[in-house]
C-alpha cells in the first residue's frame, strides 16, 4: 500500500437515519465511517450545514472519518474549481479526515451540475488531462487523493484501452491511490461483458487503498449501481478473493436508498469482518504449512 494509507478495518458510509445509533450507541462492529463530503462543506460561508457538521465532530471523536466527494468533476473539460477545494480543504483541516476520494468521471460542463457521474473515453490525450488535474487537486489539497473506479452504462468507440488499463496509467502519471469499488467492477462487468476477476487481477496491488462493497438493482437488461439492496452472491465471491489477493485493506459498506434499520446494515458490516477473518485464518494457515515444509 503507498505511503499515508492503512488498513483501518470495517467501516461503513454514515448516513443520516443512523446519526442515533453513532452518537449514542458507538457501534463496535464499526471501526471507522465515510461521509460524502459535500454535506459536510461550507459552500456559502454561512455554514448551513452546520447540523451535519456538529454530528460529524462528534462522531469524529470516536472515529476515524473518511471523505468521499461526488462533485471534483475531474474528468470535465471544465479547469479544476478552486473555490469548490477550498470549501473541501477548509472542512478537511477541521475534520482530519484519514482521507480523501473523489470518482473517475466527470459530473458537469461550463459550470453547470448534472449531478451524476458520468464515463470518460480512454484516450492518451484525456489520460493527460485528468492525471494534470489530479495533480492540481493533490498540490492544493497538500495530500495525495485516491480515485474510485465508475459504474458504467455505456462505452465511448474512441476509447483506445479498456477501463482497468487506463486506471493503472492514470494512478501511476498522477501518483495517487485507488479506491476499488467491487460492486462497480461487477456491475460494469455485466453491462459490457468483460471478466469481473481478469479486471481486479489487473489493477496493482500496491495502489489498493479502501474498497467500497455495496449492492445494485437489476434491470434485465443491465444493471444500476443504485446502492439501494443487500451485497449480491457474486459481489461477496469477488470481495472474498480480493481479501486474499490485495490483502486487508479498508473495506467499507454504501448503503444510498432504501436505506434499512441499523441492526440490518450492521448485519452486513459483521459478513464483510467475517469474511476478512476466514481468509486471513486461511493465508496464515497456507504460510505456516509452506514455512514448515
């Protein structure tokens, strides 16, 4: 793992309907909780979120705090927004988060928010411009960033490599991490028809620094990275073999809509600790008979 990342065991995207349960019942199944970092920022110098913030301080005290942005736009042709990493560095000197991730995609154009996370062609010329942006971001922010992979419905004809090919190019030009999203992987592997296990087999290990596991819906035709149901079958396989092949790594469940009662995402949370257990059981066992012969 690159320097400045560890491994801070299970976690899961704090939301609103759980507020309760981490100010009053600190859940020990939880080592640590992402927040998405936009409804946590100052974007008017009034602090409107004021009521999230104060809840994130408090939960901050007795856990490390992960930021996840949706809105750093980093595949826009659009110039990075200065003013949208100030409002994140300001909340990142007050929260100390252990980190900070953004997506793969590009979200607006000419300033305008589409508020959705959109694919980019893999090309050398935009694989130039988003590492040169990425590098701004690292430069203002003053820490390296991780990039998650995307969930995709579609492929650009002017895309010169595949996804994965272009990730481990662009995470080495910009020197940053990845944040790998299993659920995506999964998702992007069905609607275009590749190999879910060939894709994550390809990404280097070293720059491997949380993974997200969340669920989707199907559609028949494809399907949605809606985070909105359980970890599919196919996600958990996925995720039991990354544990033995990246390792332990930060592992966080997203839960966006449709969002049940804590005790069933805790439910969740316990089968990812679980899964993280079994197999480190497993490698320790494979070392210690290799050490014996």
């Amino acid at each position: 793992m690159i320097s400045g990342f560890k491994d801070l065991g299970v976690g899961v995207g704090l939301r609103p309907q759980h507020y309760y349960e981490f100010l009053n019942q600190k859940p020990k199944s939880v080592s640590w909780v992402e927040v998405i970092s936009e409804n946590y920022m100052d974007w008017t110098n009034n602090y409107k979120n004021e009521r999230p913030f104060k809840v994130l301080e408090n939960v901050r005290k007795n856990y490390p705090v992960v930021l996840h942005g949706v809105s750093l736009n980093i595949g826009s042709v659009d110039p990075v927004n200065i003013a949208y990493l100030n409002s994140l560095k300001e909340l990142i000197n007050k929260i100390n988060p252990a980190w900070v991730s953004d997506h793969l995609s590009w979200s607006g154009v000419f300033n305008e928010n589409f508020h959705d996370l959109l694919p980019l062609p893999y090309t050398e010329e935009v694989l130039e411009h988003v590492a040169n942006k990425i590098l701004q971001v690292q430069d203002i922010l003053g820490r390296r960033i991780l990039m998650e992979n995307p969930s995709t419905y579609l492929q650009f004809i002017q895309s010169e490599i595949s996804e994965v090919e272009f990730l481990n190019l662009l995470v080495k030009k910009a020197d940053c991490g990845i944040l790998l999203d299993i659920n995506n992987v999964y998702v992007s592997s069905k609607n275009h028809n590749f190999n879910a296990l060939d894709y994550l087999k390809a990404i280097p290990k070293e720059r491997v620094c949380q993974i997200h596991l969340a669920g989707h819906t199907d559609k028949g035709t494809h399907l949605v990275d809606t985070h909105d149901a359980p970890i599919c079958d196919d996600v958990w396989d996925l995720y039991r073999w990354s544990v033995g092949h990246f390792g332990n790594r930060s592992v966080m469940l997203e839960r966006d809509d449709n969002i049940p009662e804590w005790d069933e995402v805790q439910n969740e949370v316990l089968k990812i600790a679980e899964i993280r257990k079994q197999e480190n059981e497993k490698s320790f066992i494979q070392d210690t008979s290799t050490t014996i012969r």
